[in-house]
C-alpha cells in the first residue's frame, strides 16, 4: 500500500479504485470556482465527472478544503465548491498558504498534478492548460503549469492552450522543458474554441492504447514528467476562428486597459471572451472539458492493469 502525505485525502471510492488499480481519472478545480460562472461552473464539473464514469473509470475531483487536499469529491462538496465565496485559485507557489487557511480554493492544473502524483493517478482531464501569455518573452506571465509538466508524471489530457496564450511561446517553452505534446488524432495544435491554432504538434496518437503506450515508454525514462495530450472540439462545439479571434483580441486589449495581470488574467480574460460571445465560448468550453474527460478515461482505461486489453510497452 502506498503512503501518502497527510495533507491528501482521497475519497473512499477513489482510495479503493487507485489500491485496486483500476482506471481513475483526476479533475481539476479552478474552471470550478475561476474559470466558469454558476450555473455552468457546477454543470461543466458534473458533465466531466460522468463522462469519465461512462468510460468506465472513477473521476477524481481535485479541490482544496479546510487545510486538506480533497481527491474525489462527493456531490454536495461539488455543490459547496462551486458556491464557495471567496475561492483561491491555487497553483504549486501557494499551496502551502491554501492549506493553511478555511474554506475551499480551486486547484490549477499545476496543483492537481501534485495531488493526482502524490495521489498515485497518473490520468487528469481538464479544458484548457496554462502556458505562455501574449507578451510573455517580456512580462514572464508564464503559467506555472508549465514547469509542473516538465516535474511531474501525469498524463494531462486537455484542448491545449487556450487561444487568450501564445500558442507558438507555449510549444517552445515545453520542448525546452521536455515535455512531449501529442495530438490526439491531429497534426495541429487545436485553438481551444477552434479546430487549429495554426501550429504543428510535436507528436500524434491515433488511440488510447498508443497514448498509454507512449506514456510508459515516457515514464521509463531518467526524471521524466509529464505529457499533454491536445484533442481538438468536437466538431459541433468548435467555435468559428474568427469570432473566437475577434473576442479573444478584444478581451486582451480591454485587460490591459484594464490594467489586469497575473493570477487574475486567465479568469478576467475567460469571461470577458465570454460575454464578448455571448456565452458561445462558454457552450463551447462546456462541450470540450466533457469531450477531453472522455478520452482522459480511455487513456486511464488502457493504464491501468485491470482493464487494459494489450499490454503495447
Ligand atoms: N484555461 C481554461 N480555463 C481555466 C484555466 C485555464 O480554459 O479555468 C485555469 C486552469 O486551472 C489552469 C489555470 O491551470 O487557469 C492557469 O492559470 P495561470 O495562467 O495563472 O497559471
Ligand atoms: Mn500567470
């Protein structure tokens, strides 16, 4: 049985799942409690959870609560982190402060790799990652996430990063930090709302087993961290580039004028882009974190020793 630190604590269900090795898939909070607004936050949170439960793995909700790390939410803490009234968003810099504090906080992707390794999951599903922000190469806005990947060994399966980013910086920065990016199916980087942003990918998978075989080749490797699996929209939920443009470059001006920067960009920028669509990034983002959820459960599906049908590594 494997020790885990006493600041996590796994639900029973996920704690029976991850000591059984079947397929458990972790999902993170700050689309939660930062990134979507109620109603749509709890919903996006439930979808996730039952599309990865109709895939034959157990979801794994990664939430800060009262000083611990909660892996496996039940659905009325779901309830409360959503409605929670003054939320952290939480990466690896201030876990530390979060878990000495009350009430829930939002964990990032950054975070949610912590407590899925220390977890002993290796599978998290989300909508978008962090990465470099336009401007980046001056303002060091680089998101966190970035270095968790390149430290810690998780598969994460998502859109890849989101179009209010630089597509092109982000590729850059985790081939420098080595981690592989690998399209699902796909030649090109996905635009999040859209099919492409334009850039290539690295690498590409056709199916789960390969995406699993490739994780284990990764992880026999000296210090290997972690992978992005990209999975374009589906093709109902994509948004038209240029409307997905058009908002996305007005948002990043208004922050400025704004004078928004930091933690706080992702979010500001997330619902300006929303209401400059009128909610259509929001149906899309909807769409796209069930999507990713989905195929994050086929990928933990073919880890996992129980139910993986060759064994390709
Ligand atoms: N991208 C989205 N929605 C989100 C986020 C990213 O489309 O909610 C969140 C994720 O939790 C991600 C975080 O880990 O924003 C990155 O924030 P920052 O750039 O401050 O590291
Ligand atoms: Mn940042």
């Amino acid at each position: 049985m494997t020790s885990r630190p006493a600041w996590l604590r796994l639900s029973r269900e996920v704690k029976d799942s991850i000591d059984a090795g079947r397929p458990v898939v972790a999902l993170e909070s700050t689309l939660v409690t930062h990134g979507l607004a109620a109603p749509d936050n709890l919903r996006a949170a439930r979808a996730a959870e039952a599309a990865i439960r109709s895939g034959g793995a157990t979801p794994a909700t990664v939430a800060v609560s009262d000083g611990t790390v909660l892996v496996g939410l039940s659905d009325r803490e779901l309830e409360a982190l959503a409605a929670a009234p003054d939320p952290l968003k939480v990466s690896r810099q201030n876990l530390a402060a979060a878990l000495g504090r009350r009430g829930w906080s939002g964990t990032t992707v950054a975070a949610t790799m912590i407590a899925a390794h220390a977890a002993g999951i290796e599978v998290f599903a989300t909508g978008g990652i962090g990465g470099v922000h336009r401007g980046g190469a001056q303002t060091l806005d680089i998101s966190a996430d970035l270095e968790e990947l390149a430290r810690t060994p998780v598969a994460v399966i998502s859109a890849g990063p989101k179009s209010i980013l630089d597509a092109r910086l982000t590729l850059e920065y985790l081939e420098t930090r080595g981690v592989p990016v690998v399209g699902w199916a796909t030649d090109e980087l996905p635009g999040f709302f859209t099919a492409s942003s334009g850039e290539s990918v690295p690498h590409r998978v056709e199916d789960a087993a390969a995406a699993a075989a490739l994780c284990r080749r990764h992880w026999s490797l000296d210090r290997a961290g972690g992978l992005v699996f990209t999975v374009p929209p589906p093709a109902a939920a994509a948004m038209a580039a240029a409307e997905a443009d058009r908002a996305v470059e007005q948002a990043i001006s208004d922050a400025q004028a704004a004078g928004i920067h930091g933690p706080a960009s992702t979010p500001w920028l997330l619902s300006r882009v929303a209401e400059l669509t009128a909610g259509r990034s929001v149906a899309a983002n909807l769409a796209l974190i069930e999507h990713d959820a989905t195929i994050a459960a086929a990928v933990a599906v073919a880890l996992s020793p129980t139910t993986a049908r060759t064994s390709p590594a």
